[in-house]
C-alpha cells in the first residue's frame, strides 16, 4: 500500500533524512521507531507533501505521490494524525470532525459522526463544546476521528500517546487494537515500546535519517538489544 524507498528531506540547508526505507501493506500496523531528531516526523511531513522530497519516492496504492501537495496526498486516502494534535481550537468538536469529512471511494462502511461517537463516546458528550475547552487526551481522540472522518486507507499518527495520563493511553492503544481489527492500515510513531509490540505486525528503525533496521516482531524480539540501542528504550 505505501513503500517509501531512498527518501530524503529536510529543511533549508539542513537535511535531515538521507536513505528512509518502509512499507505498510494493506491491514497492517508498522511503527517508525528511534530517538529524538533521528527524521521520524520529517519522514511523515514528507509523505504527506508538507516537507517535499529531496530523493527518493514515496507510492503510495500503487501510483507516486511524491512531488504532490499536501492536499492532494490526503486525497489519495492517507490520513494524518499530527504530533501535538492541531486541532481547530475555535470550533466545536462536530465541527473538527465534519471540517474536512470526505467518502471519495463511497466506502462500504464509512466513517461518520455516529461511528466516531461510538469508537469515542467521550466525543459525543462533548460534540457542542470548543476543540480548545478539551483536555490533552480527548483533543486526542478528536484528531484521530477528524482523520479517521476522511475514510483512509492509511491511517499515519505521529506521537500517538505523548504527553496524555496512563489511563487515557490505555484507551488510545484499545483504540487502535480495535481499528486494526478492523483492517485499518496504520503507520504509527510512539516511544512506548511494550504497547507496539503489541500491536504491530513490523517495526522500522531509523537512526540519523536513514533506515538501520526493519523487521517483524519475532524478529524484534530476537534483536531487541540492538534496537534497543538504537531507540533509547
């Protein structure tokens, strides 16, 4: 579904990925593992067209997409998550999720206000209230439904858990354990090891902007001392 060969980005001067290799195939979760300034958020700014890229390719469901605007990567059905969660502080949580709703395919069960208040009934309770008057957690909740209102083949969450109390991780990660049962493809950057083990199907490792690893998660396991060097876990 999406493959990510050779790619290189950066800002200004600065380059910051070198040689990104990954892939997710359809109904599969893969993480994007590694420390700090390694080029994990760069890697997805750059899929999703906000930081174009430099080299490489990015396909995604079988036709290149590298070189094509935000909007129009978003079109193509890849849903992004953002780190710090952007989002709209001035409206109300219905608004957030219908703001940029779309069903382009006519999905045979497409996400809708009455599903994203099922997944997230925390939502539903507070549907009239300000995106701004939510707490770290349910403002969460709410960019995840905003994307998932998109109806993606591609579900991309960068930083998924940061910041937000246990209790509200624990629902996240049931979150996403529901999503991928239901055959959501997801790409997903955390630092918590234990919780994406769990739930992904391959892990991906970059260090200094480039791929160093990639593997399943019995391959993790069998390897987890140098990853472990890698990511700082």
């Amino acid at each position: 579904m999406l493959r990510v060969e050779g790619l290189q980005a950066g800002y200004g001067a600065a380059q910051v990925l070198f040689d990104v290799n990954l892939a997710v195939g359809p109904g599969e979760v893969v993480t994007l593992l590694g420390r700090n300034g390694m080029g994990k958020t760069t890697t997805v700014r750059a899929i999703m067209g906000l930081n174009p890229p430099r080299g490489g390719r990015v396909d995604f469901r079988g036709k290149l997409v590298s070189g094509l605007p935000p909007e129009g990567v978003a079109r193509r059905g890849i849903g992004l998550v953002p780190e710090g969660r952007q989002v709209f502080p001035t409206l109300t949580v219905r608004e957030n999720l219908v703001a940029t709703a779309a069903d382009r395919e006519r999905a045979a069960n497409p996400w809708t206000l009455a599903r994203v208040f099922a997944l997230f009934p925390r939502l539903k309770e507070r549907a009239g209230q300000s995106a701004r008057t939510l707490s770290g957690g349910e403002q969460q909740m709410l960019a995840i439904g905003r994307a998932l209102m998109t109806n993606p083949h591609l579900l991309i969450l960068d930083e998924a858990t940061e910041g937000l109390a246990p209790v509200i991780r624990a629902e996240i990660w049931s979150t996403l354990a529901a999503l991928k049962a239901e055959g959501q493809a997801i790409l997903i950057i955390d630092k918590t090891l234990a919780a994406l083990r769990r739930l992904a199907d391959r892990h991906t490792v970059l260090e200094k902007g480039r791929t160093v690893w990639s593997g399943s998660g019995a391959e993790l396991d069998r390897d987890s001392e140098r990853v472990r060097a890698w990511i700082g876990v």
